[in-house]
C-alpha cells in the first residue's frame, strides 16, 4: 500500500469510531469516512506532520456537516428514534470507557448536545484530545473550546446514567428479563423494572413499533408481555451490542429487534428496543472500535 493508503487504513477504526459517537449511525459514519479518504487522497502528505492528528480533523469536520443534515432529517422522523445498533467485538467491552461512550444509554444523551458539543465532549473525555486539537478540528479558539468542553461535561453529567454498571450485572438483568417474557411472568418483570422505566420504540415507519416513549413499570411489562404473546414464532438470544450485553428478538428466524437496557440502581430504568432493519444491518458482523 502507498503511505496514504496505509496511514488510512490504520487509523479507519479510530475515525469510524468517531463518526459514530458523533452520528449515532453506522452507516453515515461510513459516509463520512468515504468523504474523509476523498480529501486525505488528495493531501500532499510531506507537509502533514501528524497524520492521525490531521485525519481525525478532517473526519470531525465532515461528520459535524453531517450531522447538522441529520438533525433536520430526524425532525420529520418517524416515531422515536435510535441511535443505530452496532455487533462489537469483544475487545470493546474490555475498555470500560469506550464501551460506556457507546452504550444506547449515553449515545442517547449524546443526541441532546448541540452538535459542536458532542463534537468537544467526544474528542475530549472519550479520546482524550487536547484543547489545541479540538479547537482545530472544529474552528474554535482553545479557550472557546474550553468553556464548551466544560458545558457539555455539566449537561451529560446531569442524563447520563448514575453509575458505571458491569456487564455482568446487565447480563444478570437481561438474563432475569428474557426469563420474565418467556414465561409470561408479569410480576417477575415487574421487580426488574424501575417505576418510572421508559420504553422507546424505533420502526422507522416500516416496522411497527411505540409511537412514543412508554413510561411506568406497569404499561411497559403489560405492553412487552401483551405485544409478544399475541404472536408466535419469535425467539430471544442473548447478544451483544455496543459494548454491552443486548436481547435479540428472532422471528422465524430473522433478525427482527434488538433490545438494549438502561439500569441504575439496580433496576431498568430504560428498554431501548430497534427494529427499522435499516438500523440492524450492522449486528450481522462484528464491529472492531477503537479510542
């Protein structure tokens, strides 16, 4: 390979990562990479100092132009909608910090920043980018960076989930969770669920699925128990999604929802439930991330 290639294709992981903390969405963060390697081809890399420096710049860039296009598409969105699901290598859930970074749960609060903030708290508190940097990639002055950086920490800090849980907590609950549906065991799921737990539903309008949040333990274990029992030839699987342990909901065998969970205290406090198989397309392979 010739040195842009090469300086490309080692650092795709970190900027797909990027784009998707930033988007929410795997495939426009494949977009953005596309458009990326257009202008880094192009460079005259002897006067490139830094090339990972200068990549994630450019990638920064295209994915805060995209996603100011995305924020308008979403307004006519719709139902509720979700960050897409991704199938993560297992490696991911070994970084702690990169898996919460990527959890539905944050990428949710991540979708109330202004773009230019979740562009900030990205670079910063996930890849740890210097003020310098940031305020390169999004033409900002150093010290304007700051006082975002800082804004943004402060509002994530008051919607992100109160405590850092285990996966192996949240396989407990989604193992308890999956117990409950199978069986039919209202008061089961009932226990496991926060009072006032919040179900969101995204269809996209092609799959049927909550027009809007749900919120109480007993309309959302009514709904999940009512919703699948009226049916028949669905399955649940353990999976893993974004970092974390997941449900994945089989009809005659297909890929039909995938079910991510929100716990604090102990309790789910959200059921964030996927269908709009546009958004499904990347849990049939495995998704390397990287910081």
């Amino acid at each position: 390979m010739d040195t842009a290639t090469d300086s490309f294709v080692s650092h795709r992981n970190l900027l797909f990562t990027i784009a998707y903390e930033m988007l929410g969405s795997a495939a426009d963060a494949e977009d953005v990479l596309q458009e990326t390697w257009l202008r880094w081809s192009g460079v005259d890399l002897s006067v490139v100092e830094n090339h990972r420096a200068y990549l994630v710049r450019v990638v920064t860039r295209q994915a805060l132009s995209r996603l100011r296009t995305l924020s308008r598409r979403k307004e006519s969105y719709v139902g509720s909608w979700l960050p897409e699901p991704l199938l993560t290598t297992p490696d991911v859930a070994e970084d702690v910090e990169l898996a919460d970074s990527v959890s539905m749960a944050m990428m949710l609060v991540l979708e109330t920043l202004t773009p230019t903030e979740r562009a900030v708290f990205v670079l910063r508190e996930v890849f740890s980018l210097d003020y310098d940097e940031i305020a390169s990639a999004v033409d900002k002055n150093p010290a304007a960076v700051r006082q975002i950086a800082h804004r943004a920490r402060s509002h994530v800090a008051a919607r992100r989930p109160r405590e850092r849980v285990s996966a192996t907590t949240t396989r407990e609950a989604l193992t308890a969770f999956q117990r409950a549906i199978e069986t039919g065991d209202l008061q089961g799921l009932l226990d496991l669920l926060a009072p006032n737990v919040v179900l969101l539903g995204d269809g996209g309008g092609v799959k049927q699925a909550v027009p809007r949040p749900v919120t109480g333990s007993d309309k959302v274990a009514r709904l999940i128990l009512g919703g699948l029992l009226k049916v028949s030839g669905w399955t649940l699987e353990p999976g893993h999604a974004n970092g974390h342990p997941a449900l994945i909901v089989k009809f005659g065998g297909e890929l039909d929802t995938v079910i991510a969970l929100r716990i604090d205290d102990g309790l789910i406090s959200g059921l964030y439930a996927v269908r709009n198989p546009d958004k499904l397309s990347h849990m049939e392979q495995e998704t390397t991330l990287r910081r």
